[in-house]
C-alpha cells in the first residue's frame, strides 16, 4: 500500500428496519480463462512454475467495495510444477 491509498472497505446495505446485513451469495460461471505461468528459478538451480487455477467464484450479492466493485469470494488451487537439476534428484528403482 502506498503513502495516500485507502484501505478497501465492505459497503453492506441493510433492509428498512434492521440492523442484520443482506448478504446472498451468488454462483458465477467461469466463462473463460488465460491461466498464466509463473516462473521462478531457485539458487540451486530448480526451475519452478506456478499458476493459480480458479475452482469457484460467488459473488456476494448487496456488498461492495470503496470503488464500488463487488465483492467476490474465490476458491482457488495453485498448480505447480518443478525441473529439478539431476544432481539434486533421488536414484529411484
């Protein structure tokens, strides 16, 4: 965070009357995908990659955030993949 940015916060409308927040989450397809490497080489030579993989997306429907985006919640699984030099391998059977 930089000197000046705000910090996010959740905008929950509530119903006439009550002080209970209207929270209704909301099932989104996932219509498409550009899953990206990432690519990191280690000191002892490793080349490891790595990309995140969005398994479910909801949407919580009635809250926002202070740019007035909603606000949704993500489940997500990190596919990785390792090129290991042949010194630091294991002899296998």
């Amino acid at each position: 965070m930089h000197a000046g940015d705000k910090m996010a916060k959740t905008v929950r409308p509530k119903k006439s009357g009550d002080k209970a927040p209207i929270e209704r989450i909301v099932d989104v397809d996932i219509k498409s995908t550009d899953e990206n490497w990432s690519t990191y080489k280690l000191g002892d030579g490793t080349v490891i990659r790595a990309r995140p993989v969005i398994v479910e997306a909801k949407r919580r429907e009635g809250e926002y955030n202070a740019q007035g985006d909603p606000i949704y919640n993500l489940e997500i699984a990190v596919v990785v993949s390792a090129k290991v030099p042949k010194k630091l391998k294991q002899k296998v059977n």
